[in-house]
C-alpha cells in the first residue's frame, strides 16, 4: 500500500539530514525534490561553528571538510562604518570556528550523505499538494520534465515538510499564516575580492547595519565573498520595478555605506538572487501524519544566522520523534505534538533574543549604544558569541545579570 514509510519534500539541509538520520533508523525513506543538485540557492553561507557540531553527529563533517570551507574566528558588527564590535567565539580554551561554503556545495554533500544512508532519492520532482487520513499520508507530484498534468500520487505513512519558507506541505495543511512584521527580503551575489586585499574578511565575517538595512559578508572559498543584503521588502520591489535587480542591490547597498566601501575594488561574479519573505509563521509545526522542519516550519529573520543550525537541530528532534511516533504505530496529531514541544523547548530562547535583536535593528540610536558598549565589554562579547554560536544556551544572553553589564553607563 505505501510507498514508503516516509516521504519528505525538500531535499536541503533539513530535508537530507532528517531523511538520512530516519533511514539510519531502519525506515523506508523517499525524499522528493524539484531541482537537480547541485543546485544555486540564496544564502547568507555563513554557518555558525554549532554547524559543525551538528554535521559531525550526522557523519557528514568530514566530506564537508573535503571542500575546505573557510573558518572565521568570529563576526565584526558595524553600524554605519561605526561602531564596531568584534564577536568571537571562545569555547574554555580554544576558540570555535564558523564554517563558510556555498550552499549549491553543502546542499549537494548532504544529499549524497542521504543517498549513502539507503535515501531514495527522486530528483526533478516537484511536489503539488500533500494530505492525509486515518490510513495514511500521500502527495501529489510529478516530473518536472513533464507536462503539468502528468501527476502521480505517492503513499506513505508520514510526510515530512522540508520545502523551505514556501512550503507546499505547509500550505496543503493550511498551517500556513502570514507573517505581519517584519517584511524583508534578501538578495545575495558572491563578489571576488581584489588581489591587494588585506584578508581580514578570512578571519572575521562582518555584519554592516545601515538604515532600514543590513548587509552580511561572509569570506568563501577562492577568496570569494557572499554578500547577503537584506532590505525592507515593499521598497526593493518598487525599486526592482523601476531599475531592475541590479538597481534594486546597487540602492540597498547605498543604504549600508559601511558594506559599500568595503567592497571597493572587488567584483561581482555571480547572479544576484533573491530570497523573499524572510519571516514565516505556522499555527504549529506538526498534524495528522505530518511534519515540518527547517524554514517550513518557521524562522524570523536571518540576522542572527543559526538557519542551517537550526534545520540541523530542527532534523534531529523530528527523526527522533517521527521514528518513535512510527515503531508505535501511533502518528496521530496528539503523538506528533510531542515534536512541537521539543521544538519550543530547543529554540525559545533563542527566539526571543532574535525579536531583541529586531528591536534594536528598527531603533538605530539603541543599536549604537549598544555596539559601543559591546565593543568595550569583553566579557558579554564572549557570551554573546558563544550565544549566537549556537554553543551556549541563548537564555545567558537574556539574563538580567547580562543585560546589566551590557547596558550600564
């Protein structure tokens, strides 16, 4: 009658991983996704050194390792060229790295980990709509080469949702909601530095803030940078309509003069694209034999840059609670709720200092206070590094005590 045991829609970092940890388990897993790998996808590319963590534990480190990313020590802050602030990453005594690579790479890896896992694979498959009963879980899709009415539906006991902030498993158990604030979206190009670069983008990536705008460096391989420009929404389309994409990046970076002049000299290689809403809500995660992970199931604002982190984490909780929830034979919403919890659990606190953050980024004179006071405060700087990591609870960052000696005159 099934298909699979499990079907997953989405074959990311969150798809690939929950399907190789479920296929570790001893499940029939079959992941649907309507690209061919590798393939481009718009990202900040720079992960936070919990990343690795997190890929060592899934066995997938090493072939990431293989395609020797860059690893910064930590992030420079900067408002408007200053002030700045440097957040590092220690670790009692040897300081962490992140982990920087493109994502066409890292998504590519990850899915060849599944495979090697006993994944079945379905590429170029583009799934339409997904549903369930009593009995069971199926989606509708189809080949993308083929015509738009050649569709095949598909059975399994559980699906996954791993198809990202425009989740079409989402949509289909309308646990889809509308995000009210905030509404950017980003638009990311890889630029090439100039041969009389100084190096420093090896060592620290940078953060530029401007007004209503932020923009992140993150050093790559090939001494390439990924330049992830994040902007009010409503004026970059306005702007993309009257100048084009290019327009639309060339004025958001006008908004960021700190990023602006620190990309003097180098040169665009790559498109630029664009990635668009970049806050999505569910009413809840999980339902009658279905799961959401990664950006299907929800995320802020890329600011503080844990995404991939979290799909990672987000991929364990849901293998561990959908291969429970399967061995019993129980995949009733009640059963799979126990996914949500765990969730909230994981991931409040650092939500909450993500809604700060967002405060401080729509309030320039508090977000300069604050980065003045952060880059003579080494102590909160440590552990606001070791926070934004991934390595350390976020509730430290949301202490009293902390807030104290970060804020005080």
């Amino acid at each position: 009658m099934f298909d699979a045991d499990v079907i997953i829609a989405g074959g990311g970092p969150a798809g690939s991983a929950t399907a190789a940890l479920l296929a570790r388990a001893g499940h029939d897993v079959l992941l649907l996704d309507r690209a061919r790998f590798p393939r481009p996808k718009a990202c900040a590319e720079y992960l936070s050194p919990a990343t690795g963590d997190a890929l060592a534990r899934l066995g997938a480190l090493g072939a990431v390792e293989a395609h020797r990313p860059v690893r910064p020590l930590g992030m420079h802050l900067i408002y408007h060229g200053a002030p700045r602030a440097l957040v590092r990453y220690p670790d009692n005594a040897a300081p962490r790295r992140a982990l920087c690579l493109p994502r066409d790479i890292l998504d590519a890896t990850l899915l060849d980990h599944a495979r090697a896992a006993g994944v079945r694979v379905l590429e170029g498959t583009q799934v339409l709509r997904a549903g369930a009963d009593a009995r069971a879980a199926h989606v509708i899709m189809r080949d993308v080469a083929e015509p738009v009415t050649h569709t095949r539906q598909l059975f399994g006991r559980i699906v996954i949702g791993a198809d990202g902030a425009r989740s079409v498993v989402a949509s289909s158990f309308t646990v889809r909601r509308a995000s009210i604030w905030p509404r950017r979206m980003g638009l990311v190009a890889h630029y090439e530095l100039p041969a009389h670069d100084d190096g420093t983008l090896e060592r620290y990536g940078e953060m530029h803030v401007g007004r209503g705008a932020y923009c992140g460096l993150a050093p790559l391989p090939d001494r390439r940078v990924n330049v992830g420009l994040v902007t009010d929404a409503a004026t970059t389309r306005r702007v993309a309509r009257a100048s084009g994409t290019e327009g639309a990046f060339e004025a958001g970076l006008i908004a960021v003069p700190g990023a602006r002049q620190r990309l003097r000299g180098a040169s665009r290689v790559s498109p630029i694209r664009g990635v668009s809403p970049l806050a999505v809500r569910v009413a809840r995660p999980f339902g009658e034999r279905f799961l959401l992970v990664g950006d299907a199931a929800g995320f802020l604002d890329p600011f503080t840059g844990e995404g991939v982190f979290r799909a990672l984490r987000g991929a364990e909780i849901a293998s561990e609670e959908a291969s429970s929830a399967l061995r019993d034979g129980d995949l009733s919403a009640g059963r799979l709720a126990r996914y949500s919890k765990r969730r909230v659990q994981e991931f409040w606190a650092k939500d909450a200092l993500c809604w700060v953050i967002q405060v401080l980024l729509v309030a320039p004179p508090l977000l300069s206070y604050v980065l003045r006071r952060l880059a003579t405060r080494e102590r909160q700087g440590d552990v606001l590094g070791a926070v934004l990591g991934d390595y350390h609870p976020a509730s430290a960052a949301l202490h009293p005590t902390f807030l104290w000696g970060l804020l005080r005159p």
